[in-house]
C-alpha cells in the first residue's frame, strides 16, 4: 500500500502533483510519503496488538531526520548500527530506552555513547565483541543490556547479498558457539544477559524460513533460562519483503505476527522487531528527468539525469524498481523496449534492461518506484554529483527535508596543503 497515484492525467504523492516538485526542487529527487509511513507502522502496531513487542526501525533503510521523526511520533524505537545512526535516532525524539544497538563492528567509542545514553539493549555479534563491551562497560560502572546475535544456519533473503543467517555470513555468533559464549558472558562485569537476537536476511517473502529461525531461537532462550540465564526478550530482526512489482505477493505482516506468536507463545518473552524496508519501501520514490535516447545495434538506451550514485540497488543487488511516466500514459500508448541508465562512467549505472514502457521524449519525467528504503542512505557524490534531495509530503503541503548540496558544500572539508599553493 502507498499513496502515489494518478489523478487527472499526473502522478501525485498524497496531494501534490509531482510534477510541482520537479518544478520547483529540480530532479533528481527523492519523495516521501508521511501517510504511507504512518500507514505502514500502524499496520504492524495492529498486526502485533496483544504482544509485548518494541517496533524498533531499521535506521539503516532511511535515517532522514523527519522521517525517524515521524515513526517517533507513531512510538517507533529504532535498530542502529553505528554511533551516527544512534545520535540520528536521539536528534528526532527517539527516547534511548527503545534503541537497539546492532552491527558487527561497534567501537569502544560506540559503546561508551551508546552506554552512556541507556540504550534498551547491545545486539552482541562476536566473543570479541562481547569482551570489549564488557571492558567499556565495567569502565565505566554500567552494565550493558545483551542479546548475543546467533546465526541459526538458515538461508534466507531476496538476493545472497542480503541474506545474513546461513552459516559462513559474517553475522552472528555460530550455533554450534552460541551456549559456550552465553556462559562466559554470564561471568563477564558489565555484561548483563537479557535476550537472543537472530536477523537471517532481508527482502523475505516467504514465512517458512523465518520460522524454522524462530523456532530454534525459542529453544535456545528456553535451554538459556534453564542455564540460569534471565532471558525475557527475543530479537527476530527484520527482513520482510514488500512487493517491488505489482506480481509480487511477499507474506502479510499479521501473518508474520501470528507466526511469531505461536513460536513465542506462553513464554513471557519481549519481542522486539527491526523493520525497515517494510515501512519505508514503498514510502519513497525517486524522480528523474529523460536526457537522450541513444541507439545501439542491439537496444535502445535512454538516458535519464539520476545515477547510480543516487539509487545503488540495481546496480548493487540487481534489483527491480518500477518505473512510471509522471504523465499518465494514454490506453493506446506506443511501448518501446529501453535499457534505462544513468549518467554515471560506470556499465553498472543501469536501472533496467529491455524495459517496455511508454514511448519517452526528452524532457519527460520518470518515478523510480518503492525507492523509499535504500535508496537515499546509499547515495553518494561519485562523479562529484551533488547528493540528491529529499521531499517529504504530507498531505498537499511538502518539505525539502535534505536539501540538494552546492559545490562550496561539496568541497567544504577538503583543503589544499600550503606546499601545493606555493608550488603552483
């Protein structure tokens, strides 16, 4: 579900014409649905009504401020997984009691921040994660809230980069390591032992795999309690997918929330959730302008103004965005097969291959679809191209919320060294 649509003849968001955006902001440009974000929250706040569950955001899918700020208000607590995702969370009134603090590769200077600020809880990757956290905390005479991060050995995720839970990945605490590591966390100063975290990947459609995680993790939380362990939460991370195409039909969330009451039930435990793209997905698009068509002995190439810079995941995963004209296309339309690419000096800059759309003229303006999560964090200034802006709409109001930086901006904390100057 989101709220951009077509009404007499144009693209709108919620109750502007996108067109005025493009107008007035320029393109590219990225814009943000408050509705669809609100909707999409309060959809999972339903789904879950009845359990003691914390909805803590994925920071990482889309850290704008006055989008954090929005889930805020709707009692979002958020996942981090650095120290700037951190303060990013606090800055927009999330209180430090609803965030969790993930990621393979904390800092001491991390922790200390995180410790400092009372964060809910430590998602504990490593063994030597866990002694540095313990050595920060007993510095400091705190105690840090920890769940150790358990990779179950359960493939899952739209794309293998994206999924985190099979044995070999990076993430989490092997299975087989995960019982020996609770023991030894028990005896460490500083530590205190709440919970189990499990996160198997990202972009997940079907339930199944998810519950064979669930499942094990339960038992694992249970065998811990009967070590003497106070385990009263369970982490299931995030990673349910959102439909990318209009014959995608990824698993519900009252379905996930069912299943993730079943395997929790009657054992008084905490749940907490790390959505992202579940709520932002589809909260965001990405507008771009047609620069030239460009014919090649094979294919057609259009080239629009937007990079890869600004949406990395084609490039990155492969991934499919839809992409609709902002004018509405007539019932008798003429179709073309383009390869849609960007401006980048890359082969990778590419958005879509033998794409069928409406016939584009230069000039005409595009919406890269379900841009809202991945989009913006990813984006970069490769190429010396400006970062792109973002819009928030709310209703038939909007707002540039990160404004499209100029070149003094761009160059503002790089410096020429004296000995240059004076050799030139």
């Amino acid at each position: 579900m989101h709220h951009f649509y077509y009404a007499e003849g144009r693209l709108h968001c919620e109750g502007i014409d996108l067109d005025r955006i493009a107008d007035e902001i320029g393109t590219p440009v990225y814009v943000y649905s408050t509705a669809t974000f609100v909707r999409h929250a309060n959809v999972l706040k339903e789904a879950f009504r009845g359990q003691d569950v914390l909805i803590a955001y994925s920071v990482k899918a889309n850290g704008n401020l006055a989008v954090l700020a929005t889930l805020a208000a709707e009692g979002c607590g958020a996942d981090v997984v650095s120290g700037g995702e951190m303060q990013r969370a606090l800055t927009a009134g999330i209180p430090a009691s609803r965030i969790v603090f993930s990621g393979v590769g904390k800092t001491a200077a991390e922790m200390k921040l995180a410790l400092e600020a009372g964060i809910h809880q430590f998602n504990v990757e490593s063994a030597g994660e866990l002694k540095l956290l313990s050595r920060v905390a007993a510095g400091l005479g705190l105690a840090a809230p920890v769940a150790l991060r358990v990779n179950p050995d359960v493939a899952a995720g739209g794309h293998p980069n994206i999924s985190t839970g099979k044995a070999g990945d990076k993430f989490g605490v092997p299975w087989t390591e995960a019982e020996a590591l609770y023991d030894e966390a028990g005896r460490l100063p500083g530590i205190r032992v709440v919970g189990v975290d499990v996160h198997i990947g990202s972009q997940i459609g079907e339930l199944a795999p998810m519950r064979a995680a669930f499942e094990k993790v339960v038992g694992l939380a249970l065998r811990l309690r009967a070590q003497g362990h106070a385990i009263t939460r369970i982490d299931v991370g995030g990673g349910l997918g959102i439909p990318y195409r209009s014959s995608d039909s990824p698993a519900p969330p009252a379905d996930y929330a069912a299943m993730i009451a079943e395997a929790t039930a009657g054992h008084g435990f905490e749940v907490i959730l790390e959505p992202g793209r579940v709520i932002a997905g589809n909260a965001g698009v990405l507008l771009t302008t047609a620069l030239y068509e460009k014919q090649a002995p094979d294919r057609t190439f259009l080239i629009v103004d937007a990079g890869m810079n600004d949406l990395m995941r084609p490039a990155l995963y492969g991934a499919h965005h839809e992409i609709l004209p902002l004018a509405e296309p007539a019932a008798n339309s003429a179709y073309k097969s383009y390869d849609v690419v960007g401006p980048i000096c890359e082969s990778t800059d590419k958005f879509a291959t033998g794409r069928d759309l409406p016939e584009v003229q230069p000039g005409d303006r595009l919406a890269f679809m379900s841009a809202g999560a991945y989009g913006a964090v990813l984006s970069s200034a490769y190429n010396a191209r400006p970062l792109v802006p973002e819009v928030l709409v709310h209703g038939d109001r909007y707002s540039v919320v990160r404004r499209r930086p100029d070149f003094e901006d761009m160059i503002r904390l790089e410096e020429v060294p004296d000995w240059i100057r004076t050799k030139a």
